[in-house]
C-alpha cells in the first residue's frame, strides 16, 4: 500500500461529513420550493406547476435524497450497494466546505493510487 493510500481517509471518515453537506444542501432545495404532496398524483400536478428554475431545483433535491439515503445504509437506485460512498457523493459535496473538499481530494487521490 502507497504511502498516499495510508494518509488519505478513508470512506468511512468521510461518510459523516458528506451526508451533513449534502443534507444542508437538501434542506436549502427544500425550504426553496413550495411543499411536496405525498401522494403520486398530487407530486404530478406539484411537478407540473413549477417553473424551470424550480424543477431543475426539484430534481437536484431528489438526487441528494437519494444520495443521502444511500450513504445512509438505504441503497438508492442508479448507486451500487457495494459501494459505500458513490463518486456522485462526492461530487454533490466538493466545494461546499474547504475542509472537506481537501479530505475528498486526498480520498480520491488514494483510491486512485490503489487502483494502480
């Protein structure tokens, strides 16, 4: 194992700081739109009614749900359950927090380096 490996986190240490950024984010999408019905049909005409800007919003919304469910322990669609933090995690995360995005580069600098 590289040195760059062992000084790297690892995805564990990371799990908690990206799901609290990508909860932050979450609930900024969330306090920004109007309130989603619960019920299929009703979430159709919510989705129908909203504006460009708002379904890009909606839609970005879901994506981290469904990140944040994953990376807590509720594999979400589109995301391998082997893998405990997706690539897409960390995307959504990177550089919403300068110290976690210096952990993000070193992870993945790491993984990178055990995967050669």
């Amino acid at each position: 194992m590289t040195a760059a490996v062992q000084a790297g986190p690892d995805a564990q240490a990371l799990l908690l700081p990206v799901v609290r950024v990508l909860s932050e984010r979450a609930d900024g999408l969330r306090r920004s739109l109007p309130s989603r019905p619960e019920t299929a049909i009703a979430r159709y005409d919510w989705l129908r009614s909203l504006t460009a800007e708002q379904a890009r919003r909606a839609e970005l919304l879901d994506r981290l749900d469904a990140l944040c469910e994953h990376l807590t322990g509720r594999p979400a669609l589109r995301y391998s359950r082997d893998d405990p933090l997706p690539s897409a995690a960390l995307e959504e995360a990177d550089g919403y927090n300068a110290q976690l995005s210096r952990l993000i580069e070193r992870y993945r600098a790491g993984r990178a380096n055990s995967l050669t």
